[in-house]
C-alpha cells in the first residue's frame, strides 16, 4: 500500500512537469513563430525598410515632377522648358539642331512568318 502510494506521487508529480514543461513550449514557439511573434516583427520590421525607402524614392519623384510643372506654369515660363516640350509633342526640330537617323527593323521582318 505504501509503494502504490509512494508511485502515485511520483507519477502525479512527473505528470504535472510534463504538463508544465509543454504548456511553456506551446506558449515558447508560439512566442515565437506566431502571428504576433518575434518572427513577424522582423517580417514587419523588414516590409517597413522597404515601404519607407520607396516612399522617400516616390516624393522625391513627386518633387522633380512638381519642379517641372512649375517651370509650365504661365507666371514664370521658362522658355527652355517651353520649347523642349513643343519639340517633343510637335516632333520637331531646328534647322542647326543635330539629329541622329536610326535604322529600325520592320515589325513585319521581325515576327515569324507562317
């Protein structure tokens, strides 16, 4: 009677560690690797680098093109900007300009024929 009772204990006290010592390895990887563990902060912390880079990159961007815009405006035209864009939209150019003619293949000669 005293054996059985002395293994009861026994097996009651190891059950009790085996509980314990799973339940903080179920909490440890899901400290871990869950969706509000310390594998996703890095995740998050990651995708924030590279979102705040591109946005720098997009204002920047947005400020050349606001720069621009304003040389457009008609209270300060510049006259460089001005003939810049007519010659791109008109597709022309000035008599003492340079130009460079370049052979372009066909689309028909470049695509497979039948």
């Amino acid at each position: 009677m005293v054996t059985r009772r002395r293994l009861r204990n026994i097996l009651n006290t190891l059950a009790l560690y085996a509980l314990a010592a799973l339940l903080i390895g179920y909490f440890g990887i899901n400290a871990y690797n869950g969706d509000r563990g310390l594998k996703a902060k890095e995740d998050i912390d990651r995708q924030m680098t590279t979102l705040t880079a591109e946005l720098d990159r997009l204002k920047a961007e947005q400020a050349q093109w606001e720069r621009r815009i304003a040389l457009l405006k008609s209270d300060n035209l510049d006259p460089d900007m001005l003939d810049e864009r007519a010659r791109i939209l008109l597709d022309d150019v000035d008599s003492h300009d340079l130009t460079l003619m370049l052979n372009r293949p066909a689309l028909s000669a470049a695509a497979p024929k039948p």
